[in-house]
C-alpha cells in the first residue's frame, strides 16, 4: 500500500484488496481506493458484501454522496426517516444515495451473498459514517 499522504506525484495506483475490513455498517469491506491506499482526495471506491440474509447497521453518511453497482444478489434497502421507505435492488442496478440519507440494506437471499461496488466523493469514507438510531413510533 502506498503511504497515506495524497498522492501529488501523478502516479497511477494499483490497489489489489486481499482481506475485508471491519466497518461502523458491520459489514465485510474491500477497502479499493481511498486516501489510505491511493491518496486519493474526494473519492472512494469499494467492494462490500452483505453475507446471506445479512443486514447491515442502520446509518448515513454526513456531508457525502454515494453511488452503488450491485453486481451479485437482491437487496432490500430500508431508508428516510425511521428508516420508513424501502425499495429492492438486483445485480446489475445502479444506486444513488444523497449525502446525509439513513439506510440499511438487507440481504433477501438466505444462502447467498450480496456484493456491491460502492463509491462515494469522500477519500476517507469510514469518517463519515454515522450511526442511525431510528426512533420508535408513538401511536396516539
């Protein structure tokens, strides 16, 4: 890996993920590029995989956007306030989700993986992760 200061030399990095990461969605991460390994200063580039009927931590990322190809398996993502909306997602779909919006997704397969390539225009995006506590709803 390269040293984590930006990379101004205008070199092409390769960066080659062997092992996933522990992150604050509680789910395996390829870290690809980011500050960390490349240098890179707006934007950050992943593989996540949501192992079967998996879930990952309700949250949102605060100040960032982020964009999602679904590669493998069908998605479930819970979103918006209380985390109230929902909308399913298979391979092959592309995923847009604005900057400071609480999701969750869930994987509907039960013995099958759900894999993601997820960027966001956030080098270091794992600073940006927040938790999302949804709040119990109170009927009258």
């Amino acid at each position: 890996m390269q040293d984590p200061q930006l990379n101004l030399t205008g070199e092409i990095v390769t960066v080659r993920p062997e092992h996933s990461i522990d992150t604050i969605q509680h789910l395996p991460n390829y870290v690809g590029i980011s500050q960390m390994t490349a240098g890179a200063r707006g934007i950050s580039m992943n593989i996540v995989v949501i192992p079967p009927a998996a879930k990952a931590q309700p949250h949102y990322h605060q100040g960032f956007e982020t964009a999602i190809y679904l590669l493998k398996g069908e998605v479930q993502t819970f979103y918006g306030e209380n985390l109230s909306k929902s909308c399913t997602n298979q391979a092959g779909d592309f995923i847009f989700i604005p900057a400071g919006v609480p999701h969750q997704p869930v994987n509907l397969s039960p013995d099958t993986e759900a894999i993601a390539l997820v960027a966001r225009n956030d080098a270091n995006e794992q600073e940006s992760v927040r938790v999302y506590a949804a709040q119990a709803t109170v009927l009258a």
